[in-house]
C-alpha cells in the first residue's frame, strides 16, 4: 500500500459486528484447539490459503489430518468459491473415506458456512466445527501452511503439487509426529497397529 500510495480509511459508520448473515451456518467449537488425536480420520482442519501469481490471486483449499500432519485433500482455482473448499474436501474423502464420528474444523469463512458446503458433510456423515468470531488461535494447524509467490498459473499448479505432495507430506519432519514425516508416521502408526 505505501509502494503505491494507498492509504487504509476508516469507515467509522460501518459495524463489523454481529451481522445475521455473518451467523448463518455457524458451527460450534468441537476441538477448543485440541488439536491432539490418536488415530487417522478422527479430526481434519482445513482453510484457504492466497497465493500469489504474476498479477493476481489464485486460492488454495487444503484438508489436512491432524493425526500425522498429511495433507489429503487439496484443491486450487482462480475464484475461492464453496466449489474450491468441497472439491479438496472429496478428494480427502476418496483417500481417506469416512470414520464414525470424524470431525472437519475450519474457520467462519463464507465458502466454510455455505449451504451447498454443509449439505455435502452432512450427506458424509462428517461433524462440522467452527473457529470462534475473531479467533486466530482457532485453526493454527492450517493457518501457516503455506507461501509463496509465482510467476504463472502453471508453475504454480506444479510447485503447490511438489510442495504438498513431496516435500510437505513426505520430507517435512514435525515434533508432534516425534520427529519423522507425516508419511512416516503414518507407516509407524499402521504397522504398530
């Protein structure tokens, strides 16, 4: 903005409070920032993230299972519409399927309150849980997940794909997952099991 000479108004007529449409399809908060779990499939978060390229925004939908940290589902567009936030949802739900009592967190965002949204977890059988009005400790998990700039749409498609399908989910080393990867600690996990 200062690059540019923009300067921030504010409009101190407009109320960015307790709107009725803001309220609409808002989930209660089932994880409390519980973000612990002792099994795959139990508790996903997922979130938007922008990325930009050469002069414009593309929209990254991410689903990802907090168990070992992997992401599962992932979708990318020029628009951030419910459609972007269900397609990565089903391609979560093609790898992983649906568990007994698994429950999705995501923040207020419109796409995450939509009605098309909503019907298709709850045509899945998936519980619904919301980060509180105002609270950005409510889906830390997803909210550093992801930065960086392109040049074109197409490197983009390509990076976003090395980045969570090589680097993210199968180099990346975290300390909740005792130091190993999420592919890692899912292989230990399944032949504990």
């Amino acid at each position: 903005m200062q690059e540019k000479g923009i300067i921030a108004r504010n409009g101190k007529a407009f109320n960015y409070g307790g709107h009725a449409l803001t309220m609409h399809n808002v989930a209660d908060n089932l994880l409390w920032r519980d973000f612990s779990t002792d099994r795959p499939n139990q508790k996903w978060v997922t979130d938007i993230t922008y990325v930009w390229v050469d002069k414009q925004w593309l929209y990254l939908a991410t689903v990802m299972d907090l168990f070992s940290r992997k992401i599962i589902g992932w979708s990318l567009d020029t628009n951030m519409t419910e459609q972007l936030i269900t397609r990565a949802m089903q391609m979560a739900i093609d790898a992983r399927g649906v568990s007994l009592g698994m429950i999705v967190h995501s923040d207020r965002g419109s796409q995450y309150r939509s009605n098309g949204y909503v019907g298709f977890l709850e045509r899945h059988n998936i519980a619904r849980s919301m980060s509180r009005k105002g609270n950005c400790w409510g889906n830390t998990v997803m909210e550093s997940f992801y930065a960086k700039n392109y040049q074109s749409i197409d490197a983009a498609r390509s990076g976003i794909f090395g980045y969570i399908e090589v680097f993210y989910n199968r180099k990346r080393r975290y300390s909740a997952n005792d130091g190993v990867s999420a592919v890692e600690f899912e292989a230990k996990a399944a032949v504990a099991a």
